[in-house]
C-alpha cells in the first residue's frame, strides 16, 4: 500500500497534478502557508533522488551517438531556451521574475519522464538515459551563466545562493542516487534491483513534485481568488511553448539516422525538467517568486498531457 500510492499518482499525473493545485488553492485560502516553505528543499530532495537511483549511469559511456547526443544539446541549450526567451519577452516583458521563471522551463531539459516516453515508444533508451545525464549536468553549469547573462540586469539574481541550490538540488541527489544504486547493487545484485528494487523509487518523486506545486500555488491562491484571468494569462504561454517544442522536436528528428534515435531525440528535447526548476524558483526566490512557480506548476500539466497524446501518434509522425 506504501508503494501503490506514489505508483498511481504518478501514472495518473494528468489528473493528480490538477487535484492537488485544486487542494492547494483550497487549503491557501484558509491558512497561511508561507510558514511551510521550510518544506522545499526536502521536497526537493524526494522529487530528484529517486530518479537518480534508477538511472543506468554506465550508459553515459556507450558509444555510436555523437551526432545525436551534439544535436539534443544544441536543441536543449540554444534553441529552446531562445524559444522561451522569446515567448517570455512577448507575454512577460513587464514581469521579470515570470520571465525568468518561464525561461528556466525553457532552460533545464529531460527527466525520468524522458525515459519513460522512449521506452514507451520504442526508442534507443541508451542514448535517452545519456542526454538525460548530460542534460542535468550541463543544465545545472549553464544555469547560473544564463540567469546572470539574460537577466541579471532586470532580477537581482543572487549568483552565491543560486550556484548553492544548484549544488544541493542537483549534483546531491545525484550522488546520494549514485551511491544508493551502488549499494543495493553490491548487496543484492543486479537482477533483484532491476527487477523488484528499481521500480519502487521513481514514483517517490511524484510526492516531491505535487508536494511542491501545492505550496505553490496555495501562496497564490487568494491572488488568484481576486483575479482568475491570471491562470489564462500563465497557462496559454505555457502551452503554447509546448506545442512549438514538441513541433519542432518531431521534424527535426525525421533527420536521425533510425527511428529509434529520433524517439531518442524527440523525448530528450522536447521533455523539461520542470522539478529542478520549481525547486530553484521556490528556494532561490522564495515567495515573491510563488506566481513563477505556479506558471512552472502548470507546466506539468501540459507536458504529461502533450505527451501522452504524442507517443499515440507518433507512429504516424515517424
């Protein structure tokens, strides 16, 4: 029972998601909340360190995919971010923490989800588990860079504590997921942790996630009582840089040499990692950010959605 809660929710996200913002805006109303924000950075451990334990780390060293491993990082590191750079000066010009906040979605690639939708599609899950490592790791050195570069004339961007979060979200986890991986290998080998060990981790991360969002969104939740048009206003944008992410990640993954390396392509791309960037959005900037985070939030719904239509037609796509 412990296991089978996580485990529904996550392969449900489409309607778990949307029940807990309803949950959180509920319970925002009536208390509150800032005095839970001590929750984050836990929360943020549990949303990262279960994806870290089940990830092949031996699969970083594969060789044959150079092209499409360059080509993913160009799409993730200068085209997509440009996108969102660019829908958030057209929706958010005058928001500069919504802007920032809209262009970490755009910034910070790939995720367990990532894994998930190329398997599910039958694509070359070596290569999907090696963007996904690379992804985090170069997306949690570029961060800094681009906050400063792109916004650090607008938002105080505070370099120390960001490179800190950055540390303790991403480079913490993935040792503590290293390790563990190491662990279990070592005391109960291979086969049972693939088998029956492996798969109780990940849908742990579901909790962080949603347990995130709800502080989210119930710090935003009489804001939003006293003006509704401000789920539109950061939903459309959100949506719309989805639909142009996984457009362009279709056809330019027509270009791979075999169709298992496009799937590759397509969910190493157009899949963002929504949880990094709510938790730096939450525990860099603290409340002031909560209607960036709830734009981030939203996300998550259009992207699970978005891609469990996806990977339903994509046998006509590709």
């Amino acid at each position: 029972m412990i296991h089978a809660i996580p485990r529904v929710l996550q392969r449900n996200m489409v309607l778990s998601i949307p029940m807990v913002l309803l949950l959180g805006f509920g319970v925002g109303l009536f208390y509150d909340t800032k005095s839970l924000q001590f929750l984050v950075f836990p929360l943020t451990i549990v949303m990262i360190y279960p994806t870290m334990v089940g990830i092949n780390f031996k699969q970083l060293f594969s060789k044959g995919d150079t092209t499409l491993q360059v080509s993913a990082l160009l799409m993730n590191f200068v085209l997509t971010p440009l996108i969102a750079y660019a829908l958030g000066w057209v929706f958010f010009s005058n928001e500069p923490l919504l802007h920032l906040g809209f262009f970490l979605t755009g910034l910070l690639p790939t995720s367990g989800m990532t894994l998930s939708w190329t398997q599910m599609a039958s694509g070359n899950l070596p290569a999907a588990v090696k963007m996904t490592i690379i992804g985090l790791v170069v997306g949690a050195l570029l961060t800094p860079i681009y906050l400063m570069k792109v916004f650090g004339a607008s938002v105080d961007v505070p370099l120390l504590k960001t490179l800190q979060q950055i540390v303790f979200i991403v480079f913490v986890p993935l040792a503590m997921g290293f390790a563990t991986q190491r662990l279990l290998l070592k005391r109960y080998g291979k086969n049972k942790f693939v088998k029956d060990l492996k798969p109780l981790f990940g849908p742990w991360g579901t909790i962080g996630v949603l347990g995130v969002q709800f502080l989210a969104i119930s710090l935003k939740s009489k804001d939003i009582l006293d003006n509704p048009r401000i789920l539109l206003l950061l939903g459309l944008p959100v949506l719309l840089f989805f639909v142009i992410n996984f457009v362009l990640s279709t056809f330019f993954a027509r270009f791979a040499k075999t169709r298992e390396n496009g799937v590759a392509f397509i969910y190493g791309t157009v899949l963002r990692n929504l949880s990094i960037a709510l938790a730096l959005v939450m525990t860099v900037f603290g409340a002031e950010a909560s209607e960036a985070a709830l734009l981030i939030s939203m996300g998550f719904i259009f992207q699970a959605q978005l891609a469990a239509w996806h990977v339903k037609l994509l046998k006509h796509w590709l």
